[in-house]
C-alpha cells in the first residue's frame, strides 16, 4: 500500500544525509589535521589526526614512487572530501527544506562521494592495497552503505 502523504519516508533521507554530512566533514577534519602534522604545522602528538598520509604512503610505495606522488593522492583526496561534505550538507538542507530539486541535489552529492570509495577501491587493487588487512573491505562497506542511501532517494 502506498503511502500517498508528500513527506513520508522524507525524514529518514534527511537523517542519512545529516549521517554523512558529518561522516565526511569528520573524515575531512582527521585527514586535515593528518595532513597538516605531516606539513610540520600541528605538533607530532596532536590527538585528532586519522594517520592516513602514513596509509598513503605506504600504499603508493609498493611501487617505489617518489615521495610527492603520496601527498598528491593525499591532496586530491582532501579535496574530494571537502567537495562532497559540501555537496552533502547542501543536499541534507535542501532535503530538510523540501525543495523542488532535492532529489537531484542528494543524487548529485551521493554520485561524488560513491565515486570517492569507487576510486579507492580501483586504488586499492592498483596498488595491491587490499593485502593490508581490513582496507579494501572497509572501502566496499562504505561503497555499499552508500548506494544503499542513493536507493533511499529513487525517483517515484
């Protein structure tokens, strides 16, 4: 039986947008924080930091790359994170406000940041990454728990 009032199910979108809205700005910050450690520019025993530049590196090395190369990836990784927080907590607001392109504003920020665990898992497997214990499946449970969001927002 369909439920024809205009606002249902509206609620548990906005709640997993809000979800990964601050998943993503809290992954961001951690990484930020890694990053800026790694800059020299926060002390070595400052608390809030993921360690993954250190992942990183380890991950670009299998290849003997050169030392650069880890803090472009890093780089372009924050930047991403910074792109779909944004995106996120724009389509958590336009969810919550009800406006006319809320689904396309959900589809447009889940589609940037699935495709932030799809680069990591081709990354994974490019870089032999998925022997370290534990990574390649964390990228696909978040692949996954992501799609199953985008779901959530399908088109009647």
């Amino acid at each position: 039986m369909r439920n024809n009032n205009p606002h249902s199910g509206k609620t548990i979108q906005a709640v997993l947008l809000l979800f990964w809205a601050l998943y993503f700005s809290l992954v961001l910050g951690s990484n930020s924080t890694d990053a800026l450690k790694a800059l020299g520019l926060l002390p070595t025993d400052w608390v809030f930091a993921s360690g993954n530049y250190a992942l990183v590196q380890k991950v670009v090395g299998i290849y003997h790359s050169p030392v650069w190369l880890a803090g472009l990836f890093y780089t372009g990784v924050l930047v991403w994170q910074a792109v779909g927080a944004v995106l996120l907590w724009s389509a958590f607001a336009a969810t919550v406000r009800q406006t006319s392109q809320y689904q396309t504003t959900a589809y447009r920020a889940l589609t940037v940041t699935i495709g932030l665990w799809a680069a990591f898992i081709l990354a994974d497997e490019f870089f032999l990454a998925y022997e370290m214990s534990g990574l390649s499946a964390t990228h696909f449970s978040l692949l996954i728990a992501e799609i199953g969001t985008l779901l959530v927002f399908r088109k009647n």
